[in-house]
C-alpha cells in the first residue's frame, strides 16, 4: 500500500475486512482491502488523527477535544461528543482504541492514555506510561495503540520508537503492563508503575460488570534494564539542571 507523497497518512483500522485510512489536512480518507487494494476513497469536514470503532460506529478524532462517531457507509457525523478531564475539556485527543466498551485515546506530547467513556465524554481512567519512551536519537511522542481481543493486550508504541510495548488486562484487580522488548523477551519482573493520586481511578471491563482496579503495574522485563536505568539517571540529571 503505497500513499502518494501530496497526503500525510494518519489513522488506520479495520472495518468488516476492509481497513479505513484517514489523512491529516487533506481531509480525505481511504478504503482497502486486506490485500491492501483501494477500494475507494471519500471526503470529509475534519482533520484526520486517530480513528476506531464500536461496532456501530466509526470513532474519529481532529486533536481537539471532540470525538465524531461516523456512519460507516457513508462516512458522515453521527454524533460528536466532548471529552473532559476532571470537568475540563481534554484537547488533542490523538490515537484512539476501542476496548471493552470504553474509548482510549493519546494525548498529543502527553506521556499518559486517557479511558473515555464514550457515552458522556468524561475520562474514567488514566494510563500513566511516563517513563516508557526509550532513550535516543529521533525518539518523539507517545503515540499508538492498538488491541488484541484475543489476548486481552494492548500494544503501545510512539513516532519513531524502536520497541513495541503491550499492556495486559488481567481481570479482576490488576492492570499489568508489559515492556519494553520484543514479545518473545524472557518472562518479566514486577515493578509499581505511578499514577496521580489526583487521577480518575482507572476502570475497564464490560460496561455493565465493571470492576474497580485495585492497582496498576508496570512490568519491566529483565533485559530491558538498562534502558530503564538510562530513563532514571536521564531524568535525575534534567533534575538537577533545574
């Protein structure tokens, strides 16, 4: 699948085997195939940043704080709903993912994935992945997540990042994290990952059997420590500078 050079290819996702392709100022988007064949392409009123879907609807945003459900057929506004953060609105929502009923969004240059309910816009939850990003040249934001219904995993990663990172739900009261090697790494250790004591409490699950979380871990697999180590003295050093 080859873009033309005039378009700035932004989200992506699968729809009754066919993937959907936003671009981001062109305000145009794309449909193909698995095969990776266009199949046809349409026009819309928004930029293009992330998209999703319920099963119903096409999830879209424009990196303000608004998501726009779509009508998958004829890629027009169904309903638009605000997202807020402790009552505020939330702008540049990014990427979005669809997960157990429950919409998760990045934020532009925001080291944390926000949990949205998608019925009334409010954040019910905040995944804080500080931290996360390797250390290195062309390294930039947090962006990307993806699902793996199977397996109850999220895969998360960012703009020029050179590792794959996957997130795993394990029902009923942990939320483990899995980083920062390639899935076939040795089995990992535990390490608490920190939230802000001010954040929503984090919730996921079916809608109408949703659990508290009791807590959220990061999992730092063994043979990535140097690269944590390298994130601890990095930051200690900014620290100090200021």
């Amino acid at each position: 699948m080859t873009l033309s050079d005039e378009y700035f290819g932004e989200g992506i996702t699968e729809w009754n085997d066919k993937l959907i392709q936003l671009t981001w100022r062109n305000k145009k988007g794309f449909v193909y195939d698995k095969n990776f064949d266009l199949i046809q392409d349409f026009n819309f009123n928004i930029e293009g940043w992330g998209i999703t879907h319920d099963g119903v609807h096409l999830i879209v945003s424009d990196g303000s704080d608004k998501l726009f459900f779509w009508n998958p057929n004829t890629f027009t506004t169904v309903k638009t709903i605000s997202v807020k953060l402790n009552g505020s609105p939330l702008r540049f929502l990014n990427e979005l993912e669809y997960v157990n009923g429950y919409v998760l969004a990045n934020v532009w240059y925001q080291n944390f994935i926000v949990i949205i309910s998608p019925t009334n816009g409010d954040v019910v939850g905040k995944i804080d992945l500080a931290g996360l990003a390797p250390i290195g040249p062309g390294v930039d934001v947090l962006n990307g997540i993806a699902y793996d219904a199977v397996h109850q995993r999220l895969f998360v990663t960012g703009k020029q990042w050179p590792k794959l990172y996957h997130i795993i739900l394990q029902p009923p009261s942990t939320f483990l994290v899995t980083s920062s090697v390639p899935l076939s790494s040795p089995e990992p250790t535990k390490a608490p990952l920190r939230t802000s004591p001010s954040s929503p409490s984090v919730i996921l699950g079916h809608p109408s059997s949703a659990n508290r979380w009791d807590g959220i871990y990061i999992v730092c697999v063994l043979t990535a420590a140097v690269v944590v180590f390298s994130a601890i003295l990095f930051f200690g050093h900014s620290k100090k500078k200021k």
